[in-house]
C-alpha cells in the first residue's frame, strides 16, 4: 500500500513537471535557464543555442555541475536538451523518493515525498533550474552531518568533502556550507563536545577539520581560477555594481522574504495583484487551526525527539542562519532577484524535511491519518502557487 502511495507521488509529480512544462509557453525556462542549456549543449556537442543565449565556450556564469548532467543525459537518450532537463529533474525525484524510502521505509518516506507536492516546491522541480539537484544534496548533507556521532574523522570528512564539493559544483553559493562546518568546529574548541572538553575536541578533529577547509576552499577557489583563465570573469561576468537601492530597500526585500515563506499557498510578488495571496492567507489560516485541533487533541502521543533530529535542527538554525546573512551581504553589492521562493529553498524544504520525518513517526494511526487528509487539503489548496506569479489576468487572458 505505502510503496504504491511513494510511486504515485513519483507517478505525479512527473506528470506535474511534464504537464506544466507542455502547457507554458515558455516550457517553465527563465533566463537563467537559457544559460545552463546553451553550456549543456556546448558541453557536450548539442545545439543549445536555441533557447535565448548563446555560449561560445566556457561559460562560469552558473558552475559546471547542473548543464554537464543536462548534456550527458541528452547525448546518452537522444533527447533534447529542454526535454532532458525535464526528465533529469523527474529522475531526481525517483533517486530522492528511493534514497528515503531506504532509509526510513515506505510508509515514512511517503511523508517527506509528499513535502514536493506543496505549490512552491513543484515550480522550482518544474523549471531548468539547478535548485531541485542541489537541494536533495543539501538534505544528504544535512542528513549525514546531523547523525555524527563522534568527533569528524579523516575518513567522515573525505565524505563531507564530496558533498560540498557537488553542491558548490550545483550553485556557487553551495560554498556556505563551509562557513557552517567551520563556525560549527569553532563553537566545539571553545565549549567541548561529546562529553570532551574543548582542548581535547581540538587536538582530535584539527586534522581533519584543517584538511576540509583547506581543500573545500582550495577547490573553490582553483575553480574560480579556471574562469578567469578561460573567460574575462571569474565568476561568469558583471556580477557586483552599485544600484539605486537603499540599504532600506535591502532590508525590506529580506523582511518581506522571510514570513513569504510562510505563505504555502501563495507567495506575495511586490507589485503584483494581492488577491489570490489574501484568498491562500485565510485559507491557510483556516487549515492552520483544524491541524492544530487534530494535533492538540492527540499531542500526548506525539514521539519524543529523537537526538538526531535534535542535532539536524541545530544544524539547520545554524546553516539558514549564515545562508541568509550571505544572501543579505551578496545582495548589498550584487542586483540580483530579492529573496524569492527559488532562494529561499535551502531554509525551508530542510525544516519541512526534518518535520516530515518527526510526524512520520507519530504512532497514533488514526490521528496521523487524519493529519495526512489535511496535509493532502493544504497541498491541493498550494497549488495556487502554480498560477502564474507575475501578470495574472493578461496570462489568463482576463486583462484589458
């Protein structure tokens, strides 16, 4: 019965990212997109040209990673490369339903799939986007780094390495992950750890804490070297230069990004028209308290917390932490897109994530079936999320 619901996730969510994708006039691609498919198929020998920008060589706009598993899956099936970048994010959402259902069996695996289904997390697996392959090595890293449970070794830290090196290879900014681990191992030198106190922690993982750090921002920055040798940028171009915002109109951009994600059935766009966010508001206020009496009713049978997920969590606090702190930083002297839903990704699929696992293992059947028909109601009623975000009425043809 679960494995069958885990398929028909996979099943969905497949025909959502096909669906969508056919009936958009643009195939869900942003600029952005047009980037990764033009190195794909310069990449690899295919013509990816033809989506709006045009590569003529190496291209360190966005990092190798993402455009170098969209041209080998066209090279090796034969499709194009808008089709291949579809199916290889439908395909990662096999590998992450089968990764989970491993290791927390189907009836659990079932709950954190079905985090996907919420509106905001479809556009972002629909899109030719690197987020969806990043994302599902964050929650690896998030995953592996929470269930240590000694100090790092040569060997947990080898792992680690890979691990931030396929996410910064993902998104340049996957680089973080290294200022999280090492803020971390900071906090362990000065107050212990494991019941050891800090100067023995320090002795025991300096070793292994100095070669990630060396070899994580070695990495990084030989790769960086690597564009400026084969492009007039080392970071794919004009990136950093003054606007004409405020340090005020900054901080607004990230007041208004963190309660948006809140906001599960419609995100609030500055400038655009309010009225389905008002709608989602008070209908997710309206789920909001019937989840809370299902809950409440039955919360002296909620599982306990588990130490892992007590040291997820803190690793969570601490990664969105300096997630965001950079995001705010980059954004004072680079004029990229506000904290949007896509940006935003890293902080809140991880907690959906971790929370999925708790309610998973909640052991009262018939409330943890009741809270699954109202999870299926909030994720229905999200899917507002999937009407167009900027231009409502004239996409629908309602417009003058």
């Amino acid at each position: 019965m679960k494995e069958g619901l885990l398929f028909a996730i996979w099943l969905l969510l497949g025909g959502l990212i096909g669906g969508l994708s056919y009936v958009n006039p643009n195939h869900f691609t942003s600029p952005d997109s047009t980037y990764y498919l033009a190195f794909a198929g310069w990449l690899v020998g295919l013509d990816g040209n033809r989506y709006g920008h045009v590569s003529t060589g190496w291209d360190g706009t966005f990092p190798l990673g993402y455009p170098l598993l969209i041209g080998l899956l066209a090279r090796a099936t034969g499709l194009s490369l808008l089709v291949a970048s579809k199916v290889l994010n439908v395909g990662l959402v096999g590998i992450f339903l089968l990764i989970w259902r491993r290791r927390l069996g189907a009836r659990r695996a079932v709950w954190v799939g079905s985090v996907l289904l919420l509106g905001g997390f479809v556009r972002i697996l629909t899109y030719t986007w690197s987020e969806w392959a990043f994302l599902i090595l964050l929650l690896e890293w998030a995953w592996f780094i929470g269930h240590q449970t000694t100090l790092p070794t040569y060997a947990t830290t080898t792992r680690l390495l890979v691990l931030t090196m396929c996410l910064f290879l993902l998104r340049y900014v996957g680089g973080y992950v290294v200022i999280v681990y090492g803020l971390h191992a900071l906090w362990t030198y000065a107050r212990g750890a494991y019941g050891q106190p800090g100067r023995d922690v320090f002795r025991q993982r300096i070793g292994p804490d100095a070669l990630y750090g060396l070899v994580s921002v070695g990495f990084m920055l030989g790769y960086f070297y690597l564009n400026a040798l084969l492009t007039p940028s080392a970071y794919g171009g004009e990136r950093f230069y003054e606007t004409a915002e405020t340090l005020g109109d900054k901080l607004l951009l990230i007041a208004i990004a963190l309660p948006n994600e809140l906001l599960l059935l419609r995100d609030y766009i500055i400038g655009e028209p309010s009225s389905l966010v008002w709608l989602g508001l008070f209908m997710q206020l309206g789920l909001g308290i019937w989840g809370w009496r299902i809950i409440s009713d039955k919360r002296a049978t909620l599982p306990g917390e588990l130490p892992t997920e007590r040291a997820m969590l803190n690793w969570l606090l601490l990664s969105a932490g300096v997630y965001l702190a950079i995001l705010f930083i980059m954004r004072l002297f680079s004029p990229f897109n506000g904290p949007n839903a896509r940006l935003m990704a890293p902080i809140t699929l991880p907690f959906l994530w971790l929370l999925a696992q708790y309610i998973s293992r909640w052991t009262n059947v018939i409330s943890r079936r009741q809270l699954g028909f109202w999870w299926t109601i909030l994720l229905l009623c999200s899917w507002l999320q999937l009407l167009p975000q900027v231009d409502l009425l004239g996409k629908l043809g309602l417009g003058r």
